[in-house]
C-alpha cells in the first residue's frame, strides 16, 4: 500500500498548515539552538505547533527509546492525544488536517522516507553509525535514522527544538565526527553509587554519547578479586545497568583489570578470566576491555612468566600480548555480536617508542583497541599530529582514555570548566575518546556535556559557549546561579597545561579584582569598587540562590555543598574587604578595623570547612588563586594602613591535616594552637609558607611538636628559601623541634619552607612558622591583668589576641616596650572585643607618663605629636570586660 500512495497525496495529507514567511516564523517561534552542534541545520518557512491529537507513523522496527522521547516532547509540546499507525492511508484517515509525526529510518520505518522526499529532503542512507535527518515542516514532523541510534539521536534534537512548545520549520543533517564517544568511570577513591550509574547512562543518551566504560578501581572484583564471580544481587545490579545503557543506545564496556596478580602464561587464568567475561556476556554485555594500567611491568607475578618470556619491557608487552590473543581467539571470535576487544597499556601516556610498545605493535591481534592518555598522565594538548602517532606507535586504533575532568589527584578542588585543548582532527585518527570524571557524579555532568559536543562536532566546537549550555542543561532557571558557582570551580590542571598560564579560575571575579586594584592605586576606586561587589553579593548569595533553584536535584547540592558554601563565605569575606579599604581611604580607622572583623570571621569559616575524600579530610578549594589571595592582599593593605608591617604570611604543604589542626594555625600567632599532619612525612614533603611577593627576608622561628606529642617534628629536613617557587637556597639542617635562624643579608624571599630529607615514623606538629623582615619592629609587652599569650599584644599580627583572664583593677595597665627610643607619630591600638577602657599614655624621657587620649571601644588612633619614646601604656579603667587586645602599634615617625 506504502508503494502506491503518491507522494503528492502525501503532501496534502500531511501540509495542512499555512506557510508563513520565514521572518515571521522566526519572530513567532525562534528556532531553538541544539547540543550537540550539528553538522547543518536550515530554517524553513512557517511554524510547526503540536495540537491536542497527533498521529505518529511508526514501523515494526522503530527505535523504542526514541518513541517514547518523541512521545515526550509531542505531550510536553500540548499532544493529549497519540494515535500510533503503521502506514500513510491510516495516518490520512486519522490525521484529519493535523500534525502527522514519522519515526523511524530506513531499517524502522519505510515511511519516513516518502515524508523526506515530499520535503525534497535526502535520506539519511551513506551517514555515519548514529547519523540522523530530522524535519519539521507544514504539519509535518519525519525523524530517520541511518541506524535506530541515530533515530534516538535525532528524537533528542527534536526535544531541544520543540523545548517552547513550538518552531520555525527546520531540517537537519547530523552525524557525529567520532565514532565512540563518552565516558571512562576509571577514577580511584570510592565509586558512583547505582543510582549515580543510572542517572549518567540517561544523561549520555541525551546528549548523544554513546560509549560507557565500567571500570571503578575499588570494585573488588574488578581489579583485587578479579578471579571471584560477581554475587547474585551484584551481577543483578549490573544487569540493569546494561539495560539502560542499551535503551540510551550506549556502549556498555566491562573492563576487567587483573594485572595487579594475574600469571600471563597461565591457562588457568586465562580461562579465569573468559569465564568472567561469559558471566558479563551473559546479562547482556557485548563489550569488553582489559586494562593493564597503573601496574609493574619489571615484576611478574609468577616465575612461569619470567621463564617463558624474560625480563624488561619486551617481555612484558610481549606476555601482555599473549593473554591478550587468546582472549581474541577463545572469547571475542566466539561471540558474534561481540565488539571489539579494547585495552590500556602499562605504558599508556606518551609516544616514545620503547621494547614494550614495539611487542604491542607487532604482536597483539590488530582487531584489539589501544587506550592512550595523550602525551601526559593528564594530557594539556591533544593534537592531530600526536594522535596519528599514537596510531603509529602502538599499531593499533586508539581510543583516548582522557583525565578530565578526573579529580581523584586533586581532591579537594571541583574541575567545572569545559572540555578544551584537544585539536578538531583529532577524530579523524581516533576511534574515539572517553573522558575520565570526578568523583562527584553530578557536577561532573557540565564537562560531560562539552565533551560530548566536541565529540560529535569538533569543528564548530566553541567551549565557552558548549559550557554556558551545559550549566543551562544542568539547572535550567537556575542557571544564573550555577554559573557564579562554577566559574569559581573552574580551573584545572588541564587548563594550565594548555594555555600555560598559572592559572585561570574565576574569570569574571579575577579582572574584576584587577580593576579594583588599579583604582585603588589612583585613588579613585568607587566605580571599580561598586562593580566588584556587585559580583561579590552574588558569590555571597550563591549557597542560598542555588540551593532554592536546584532544590529538585539533591544529589548535586550534596555533592557540591563545601565548595558551595566556601564560594558565599568568600563572597562574604570579599564585599568586607571592599569595604574596609574604602573606609581607611576615607580615614576611617574605626570602620575599616570593624570591616576587617568580618573578613578574618568569614575567611576562617571558609578554611575550616572540610570535605571527607579518599586523601582524608581536605578543605575545598573554590575560587583558587583568586579570592584567598585578594583577600590576604587586602589584609595587608589595610594592616599597613594601620601600622603594622604588612606581611600576611600563608601556610603551605604537601601534608594532609588530622581533625581540624588547619595550616592556619601555624601563623596565628597563638603557640598554643597548631598545624597537626594527618600522616608522616616522606622525603620530599614539605611544611611552609607563602608571603605573597618576593621580600627581604632576615630570620626564621619554628616551633614544631607539643607537650602530648613530643616527638612529632621534622628530624630530618632542611630549612630553604625562594624568590619564585623553583630555585631554592638552603639555610640550615632541621634535627630539633625547636628552630631559630638567620638567612643571608638581603635574602630574597617568598617562599620558606622545611622540606623532608629523610623517612620518620612520626606525624608533623607545627606551632608557629614566624618571618621576620629587618624592619619588623620587635616589641616586649607586659603588664595586667594576667591572661594568655600577652606577647600577642605588639606581635606586628592583627590575628593574635591578648586576651585577660578577668575584669581590670585599679593600677592594672598593659606596657608596650620598643628596643629603642624614637620620635612618636601616632598610637592605634586594635581592641579584638570593645568594652574595656583605657588611658592611652607614652613615657617622657624622664619616665613619667602622659595620657594622650582614651581607648572607648574597639578602635582608637592617637597622635603622639612626635614625643620621643620607647614606651606605650593602656591604663585601664577598673571594672568593665576583660581586655582582648589585637594590637598596641606606636607608629615612630619617619
């Protein structure tokens, strides 16, 4: 009947609608932007809207998945009701002058092809595996598929452009440029969870990927228990993992990774190691990998190995190759259906040539995949030219195994930005390319996506763009929100290996700051300074704004939750830096010193936010190289303005840290708190800090260990410094927990460290790591009420606190003495808590002592009128709060 039915009669039973002109259809129904890119999209004439009754022409065969998403969109668009027919005289009959929908290629549906040729529209017949011809026109909707993938595909294009409810009219020609296309779940630390799994093979689907590669390391019987079968209840929740990779037209790939003990020569193991396979094979799996990664390859695990194929790195790839053809030959040639064999080897992340790539290249089957990393574990560049070296140097096709946006190496931070520094042709030389996620599954989905659209279409592949539809495809209205979110977790090492640059997180935030700066220097910061917070106040609402507008994925805000509250913290601490150095520009000590309260209250919260990961507990790390460092910068801008010095040290390491004894703690200036590592030290290792910039550096003291645990200090270590991070003077050996030295006259210095020269069996305590500059001024404080840590008084650190143990009395007075006697400008003293007072007074040259003004509250700033002195006293009124005193600062005139 198909066969007789002219294509004119088809035309007008399905062109119902009136064409209108394409400028109206565009401004009454725009047509919608679709992720992936397409090859060719071309507008037509008129509007295509879905009424109440829609009639689909389906074939036998149809895709079922790419049914029901066409089902989907037609009842989201307004369609209450489908009616399902098999041919074109039943569509005419049931249409009645409405919307006739075509699902299904040349293998689904012959239908769909006289819907196309009525549309004066190619077939998709001679496209690529997933390639699809898709059109809305004059009441007519056709979706055809060169395979039943590419129907699927296109069923998801047609949900994107049907996202309102209606379109322009359109045609598409679409096909993806790399044939496998997708992602690796090969990262070490705890795996995704079932529903996590699911939730990934469903957003694969959508976004038209179609490769999924299972391969959690700490799957026991994976990669430890390699030998065991799977339990029943386990295999089963792999089972419907397969299904739903299957509905999603994905490859579901089972890769086994039994090099940590297997015996290549055995037949046991071999036979081990088909019988898993069959087991997969059995619940549906029809796709298998091998990785021999991460392994040693100059240790066999038995000696049958070692007499059979020798030593070094042609044995290795020649035992490897050997286990690897008897799979070929006695799993994969025996299961028709099968696809092909892929493995990683040993040596998996460059291109020299070695004995070990030249046993694979002439002795593994040809029909196995080659994974590769690219020139690098975590490869910045991927270019056409290494990808055809790759072929050529491993003699096989290769599928890139890309680590990004992995995080398992960097645990502490999320890797939010879009997938960037891969060459356009790199498809051409590739049988495709899976991308290595982060632990959280959720938040892994916005470089998920932009891989995706490279995949597909690499030459008009625009990352910025790809990532602004990622974070619209994640949090819809949220959008706005999300964005502000991960362009503070954006950065990455992928990033800074393909630029170069140092880093490149917070785009919007960072040049903001710059111009901040710059005005500030001109004192003239207003304008800068109103556009920076504005920003700012959206950092700072961030964790409520996203959490409303995403409230309906609570998986993601579990995920991300640190990091998000770490980016309002920020944004917190940053708007109170704003506006404590507008204040002291005004010269307004008193606001800028309330001000800067809330910076170091934020600042604190944020740092000593934790995180559990397979490292131990870690801090987030959000707006790297961004916020902490404007935050400090500003700190010290305004502890300058106050009189202080200036420096703002920042705690480094390469250690984690047991409970919650931060870095921090170790420049606090309070000796009783400290920096606790959560592991001993190895060679290497090293405990420090940042100053910010290059500086004249004169002496060092380190306080390491403490009374319930004498023992934990560096032994073994050396003190060193650097101007630039890589080139280091060495000072002193480390032996003893207690360290005072003197560094060379005009030392340059940013960096100091102790760095780990020998192994110890103990944990790393770091009480105070002090700097001084040769114009730190050095002060002794005494005096009452007794409390503790007094010194902290006129220690050059705003962060430290004098705080007394009880309410003054009569004659208690806190007594500042400086080494020498100078002309004296002014006095500030910063109170941490107001409520106690006091006579500010100076000592004459004869010892008497003459008030100059009174401390009320929690500032005060005094002019000395240059009397010369070497003594500043708090006299404190009786009664009243215990003194908590920052700083007494005598600023001598210059």
């Amino acid at each position: 009947m198909i066969r007789l039915f002219p294509v004119m009669v088809l035309a007008a039973t399905v062109a119902v609608a009136v064409p209108v002109p394409a400028s109206a259809a565009a401004s009454a129904a725009p047509l919608a932007k679709v992720w992936p890119t397409p090859q060719q999209v071309t507008t037509r004439p008129g509007v295509v809207t879905v009424p109440r009754t829609v009639v689909e022409i389906v074939g036998r065969d149809t895709d079922p998945s790419a049914l029901s998403v066409v089902d989907q969109v037609l009842r989201a668009a307004g369609a209450s009701t489908i009616v399902k027919v098999s041919d074109l005289e039943s569509a005419r009959e049931r249409a009645n002058g409405g919307l006739v929908v075509f699902v299904g290629g040349p293998t689904e549906s012959r239908a769909t092809a006289l819907a196309l040729a009525a549309l004066n529209l190619k077939g998709p017949e001679g496209l690529p595996h997933g390639g699809y011809v898709l059109a809305a026109d004059r009441g007519v909707i056709a979706l055809s598929g060169v395979d039943t993938a590419g129907t699927f595909y296109a069923a998801h294009s047609l949900r994107q452009f049907f996202a309102s409810g209606k379109s322009a009219g359109f045609s598409v020609r679409d096909w993806p440029a790399a044939p496998l296309r997708g992602v690796i779940e090969g990262f070490y630390g705890a795996p995704w969870s079932h529903a996590d799994r699911l939730a990934q093979l469903d957003f694969y689907g959508r976004t038209k990927q179609n490769m999924y590669v299972y391969s959690p390391k700490d799957d026991p019987y994976l990669r430890a228990r390699w030998r065991d079968q799977y339990p029943p209840e386990q295999l089963a929740l792999l089972s419907q993992l397969v299904a739903r990779a299957t509905a999603n037209h994905i490859e579901f790939t089972y890769a086994l990774s039994p090099g940590l003990s297997v015996c290549y020569s055995s037949d046991a193991d071999k036979a081990a190691l088909v019988t898993k396979f069959q087991s997969l094979w059995d619940i549906g799996v029809r796709s298998f990998g091998i990785p021999l990664d991460d392994i040693s390859y100059t240790r066999w695990n038995c000696d049958a190995d070692g007499a059979k194929f020798g030593t070094g790195g042609a044995a290795a790839g020649a035992a490897q190759s050997f286990l690897l053809n008897r799979v070929q030959q006695d799993f994969m040639a025996t299961h028709p259906g099968v696809e092909r064999l892929q493995m990683v080897p040993t040596e998996y992340y460059d291109l020299a040539d070695s004995p070990y790539k030249t046993a694979l290249r002439t002795q593994l089957d040809k029909a196995v995949i080659v994974e590769w990393t690219g020139v690098g574990v975590i490869a910045g560049q991927i270019t056409e030219k290494q990808a055809r070296q790759a072929k050529e140097v491993f003699g096989h096709d290769i599928l890139i195994w890309d680590n990004y946006p992995v995080n398992d190496y960097i645990t502490e931070r999320l890797l939010l930005g879009p997938y960037i520094g891969r060459e356009p042709g790199v498809a051409k030389f590739l049988t495709g390319i899976t991308a290595n996620p982060m632990v959280q599954a959720e938040a892994s989905k916005i470089a998920e996506f932009t891989s995706g659209d490279f995949l597909w279409n690499p030459d008009k592949y625009d990352p910025d763009k790809s990532w602004l539809a990622a974070i619209a495809d994640l949090a819809g209205p949220a959008a706005p929100a999300l964005k502000v979110f991960a362009e503070n977790n954006y950065s990455s090492l992928l990033a800074r290996l393909e630029t170069g640059k140092p880093d490149l997180d917070s785009p919007v935030l960072r040049p903001l700051i710059s111009a901040f700066w710059a005005a500030l220097e001109k004192k003239n910061p207003w304008d800068a300074a109103a556009k920076l917070d504005r920003y700012l106040a959206e950092m700072a609402a961030n964790p409520d704004d996203l959490r409303r507008g995403m409230a309906s994925n609570p998986k993601f805000l579990a995920e991300v939750g640190p990091w998000l509250d770490q980016v309002g913290l920020y944004g917190h601490a940053g708007r109170h830096a704003v506006k404590m150095l507008l204040a002291q520009l005004d010269g307004d000590g008193a606001k800028a010193w309330a001000e800067r309260g809330e910076v170091v209250a934020a600042l604190k919260k944020a740092q000593a936010i934790r995180v559990d990961t397979a490292r131990g507990p870690r801090n987030p790390s959000t707006c790297t190289a961004v916020c902490v460092p404007f935050l400090n910068t500003a700190l010290a801008m305004a502890d300058h303005g106050f009189g202080l010095p200036g420096i703002r040290p920042q705690p480094t390491t390469s250690l984690g840290t047991h409970t919650d004894n931060v870095p921090e703690r170790m420049v606090d200036g309070d000796p009783e708190t400290f920096y606790w590592s959560s592991w001993y030290p190895s060679p290497g290792d090293a405990i420090g800090v940042d100053l910010g910039t290059a500086r004249t550096v004169s002496h060092v003291d380190i306080t390491m260990g403490k009374p319930t645990s004498p023992d934990d200090y560096i032994r073994d270590g050396v003190l060193e410094y650097s101007a630039d991070g890589t080139t280091w003077t060495a000072v002193k050996t480390v032996t003893e927990p207690v360290l005072s030295a003197d560094l060379p006259a005009e030392a340059q210095a940013r960096f100091v460290r102790i760095r780990v020269v020998g192994t110890q069996p103990f944990w790393i305590v770091v009480r105070e790591f002090t700097v001084s500059t040769p114009d730190t001024p050095k002060y002794t404080v005494t005096g009452t009420p007794a409390g503790t840590n007094l010194a902290a008084a006129a220690d050059n650190n705003a962060d430290s606190v004098y705080t007394a143990a009880s309410a003054p009395v009569a004659g208690d007075a806190l007594v500042v003495t400086a080494a020498t006697a100078k002309p004296l400008g002014r006095v500030v003293v910063l109170a941490a808590a107001p409520g106690a007072s006091a006579d500010v007074q100076v000592a004459d040259a004869a010892g008497e002592w003459h008030s100059i003004g009174r401390l009320e509250g929690g500032y005060a700033e005094l002019p000395a009128g240059g009397v010369t002195t070497d003594r500043v006293r708090l006299l404190w009124t009786p009664g009243g709060a215990a003194p908590k005193i920052a700083e007494v600062i005598p600023v001598f005139a210059r």
